[in-house]
C-alpha cells in the first residue's frame, strides 16, 4: 500500500487541486491529512469539501478547532487570528461541523499515527530534537505503542530518527523505515511552505518497501495569493506564499 501524507492546506484550493493531480502517477491507496484543513487562505469551503468527498483520512489541526470556536483564537499572533475570525465567518454549518468532529489523533491501519502537533497535544510544535526525544517517548509509552508518526503544524518537511543513539535528523529526500528505529516524520505544508521554497509539499509512504519519500510541486500562487486580496485577508498572508515563509 502507498500513502500520500499531507498537512497544513490551510483553504488554499489551488495547491490541493494541484495536489490530487499530482498523486494521479503515484498509484495511491489512501491519503492521510495531519490537521489544518483551514486558517490563512480563501478557500475553507472547498477544501474541507475535497477531504470530505475524496474520503481522506483527517485529524484536527489548531486552526480547525480555532475556526470551529473549539477553542479561543486568543494565543494566535494577529495575522493567524484575523483569518480564524474570517474563516469562522465563511465557513457552511455542515463543514464547521465536519472540522469540529475530527479526531485528535489516528492510528492508520496500525501502520503508523497521525497528529497535527504532538502526540499529547494538537497546540505544540515539534521544533528541534529535544522535542522530538519527548514525542519519541511519548510514541513508545501509548497503549498502543507505534515506531511511525507523522506530525504537521511547522509547515517545515524532515524527519527524526531514533535508533537508540540519540535523534539525528535524516538526510535527503527518502527515508528508510527500519525494524528497532523510530521516526517522526513531518510531511511539509501544502497550503503554506515555510522552508523558503514556494512549491507545495507532501510525503509517500510506501509500506511494502518500508519507505517514505518528500515530493515537491509547484501551483498557481499568484492565484491564491490574488483570492486572498480580494477576500479582504492581510497583504501578507498573500506576499509569504510567493516566498514559501
Ligand atoms: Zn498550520
């Protein structure tokens, strides 16, 4: 079977259409969607309509439950909380109603989990291998426990690995899944790169030869950033997708 893991869409219509392009060559089983469905972008609507009529597997993200009213919009900076408050004010009843039924984490066909944040916590970042080291044990001390995770919320495509030294962090654009390793793999951001690389991001797990790949591509971002203008969103929010920050 060959997952396609993605994260962080945040309404952006364009990257997502390009993105079901994309996995058209790719021979895909399932795809699996780390949280963030929502937030930033001026497409909400659309995008929880494709995850919902494409059956792709979701868990929640801090702008869906923010969006949602789940949980205040109150530790968010100005930028992300004014397009909660718009996102709110755009979404359907029946796609709010879809994001706020999301669970907080899966675990796929035992195969490995999927989060947006940490394994304990849909708000904090994985950021450096301090954190990952908590998640790891974290992995290891759920009922069920798990070697693979998947995480989203930095927009930012790596991947950590225990193999009983210490975290390193995996090199190139292939990692290798190994019997007595653990890893904790951020797939990227479709909707919002922050590696300073405009192209949208997503990663292939492939379970038969036990390997995960990260693939780029590219999509219209003008178009995007021009919806956002014309949706009365910040500048900025339009100006940091041409630069991939
Ligand atoms: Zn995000």
């Amino acid at each position: 079977m060959r997952y396609a893991v993605i994260s962080d869409i945040h309404s952006n219509l364009e990257a997502l259409t390009a993105f079901f392009e994309e996995i058209k060559a790719l021979d895909i089983g399932k795809t699996v969607c780390l949280g963030d469905v929502v937030g930033y972008n001026a497409n909400p609507n659309e995008c929880v309509e494709l995850i919902r009529k494409n059956r792709i597997l979701c868990v929640m993200g801090n702008h869906d439950s923010r969006a949602t009213g789940i949980e205040s919009a109150s530790d968010f900076n100005l930028l992300a909380a004014h397009a909660v408050v718009w996102t709110s004010e755009a979404l359907t009843p029946e796609n709010a109603e879809f994001l706020k039924n999301l669970p907080r984490s899966l675990h796929v066909d035992k195969k490995f989990l999927a989060i947006h944040g940490w394994v304990n916590n849909t708000d904090s970042y994985i950021m450096g291998a301090r954190d990952a080291e908590r998640n790891f044990e974290l992995m290891r001390s759920l009922e069920k426990p798990v070697n693979l995770c998947f995480f989203g919320h930095t927009h930012v495509p790596l991947a950590y690995v225990d193999a009983g030294r210490g975290v390193d962090m995996a090199v190139g654009d292939q990692v290798k899944v190994v019997k007595g390793a653990s890893y904790l793999i951020n797939p990227g951001s479709i909707g919002q790169p922050r590696d300073r690389d405009p192209r949208a991001s997503f990663a292939v797990f492939d379970t038969k030869k036990s390997l995960v790949t990260f693939h780029r591509f590219e999509y219209d971002v003008h178009a995007t950033a021009e919806k956002i203008l014309a949706a009365g969103l910040p500048e900025r929010l339009a100006e940091r997708l041409k630069l991939g920050w």
